[in-house]
C-alpha cells in the first residue's frame, strides 16, 4: 500500500495553500505586541487539532480497508 505523500498535491498543499497559516504561526511569534504564553498556547491548539484530524482520517482509511478490502 502507498501513501502517495511525496506526489505533486503534498507540495501544492504544504508549500502553496499553506502559506497563510505559516505567515499566521511567524506573527504570532515576531510580531508587536509579542505575547510569547499565547503564541505557544495558540500553536499547541493548532498541533492538537490538526493532530486529531490526521489521526481521525487514518483511522477511517484503517476501517475502510478492512471493511472493503
């Protein structure tokens, strides 16, 4: 079974669509006011959320594979 992950939608997505969010992470950081326990905060929310999400799809892809496969 492959992943596909270094096809040509990884790099659109990571390097392309993501850039708003990248941009969002650097300012919570280097921007004025900085509020360093908020920025941490706010980046340990958004690892666990997108954390969850993956760990959610890969769960279904598991179950769909047993079930159909």
């Amino acid at each position: 079974m492959t992943t596909g992950f270094p096809g040509p939608g990884t790099v659109l997505i990571f390097a392309v669509i993501l850039v708003p969010v990248y941009v969002m992470i650097v300012a919570w950081f280097l921007g004025k006011p900085r509020d360093t326990k908020m920025a941490t905060l706010g980046l340990g929310y958004l690892v666990g959320l997108t954390t969850l999400l993956w760990i959610g799809m890969f769960l279904k892809t598991v179950v769909i594979d047993v079930i159909f496969f």
